[in-house]
C-alpha cells in the first residue's frame, strides 16, 4: 500500500530518531531526497520517499524494522 502522505522535517527527525534540526542539516548537505512538495516556502516530502531513503541510508544496510 502507497502512503502518501507529506511528513515535514519534525515528522523525518521523529522516524529517523533524531532532532528537527539534524534532518535540516541533513538537507543542507545534500543528504536527503528533493522534497515532494513545497508549500508556503516549506518543503514536504512523502513518506514513501523518506521511508526508501531511509532504507538505503549507509548506516542501515542490512536492517530489518
């Protein structure tokens, strides 16, 4: 099933277990997927973009969750 979704940065920092901040970051450096959508200046992206993100993250190889 397609989840689609739009999580804002708070809603990637609550997944991924890290501070709001940290997921800013993570797009300041290229490390996070182009958002989905952008409304009103923000960027959103969906959760089946950041969940396959996530699952490709360097540090989660091999993970099952």
């Amino acid at each position: 099933m397609t989840d689609r979704g739009l999580w804002s940065y708070k809603d990637i920092a609550a997944h991924i277990r890290v501070q709001p901040d940290t997921v800013r970051s993570y797009r300041k450096h290229g490390l996070l997927p182009a958002p989905d959508h952008v409304e009103n200046g923000k960027p959103y992206w969906y959760a089946d973009t950041v969940r396959a993100w996530v699952a490709a993250r360097p540090g989660n190889r091999g993970r099952r969750g």
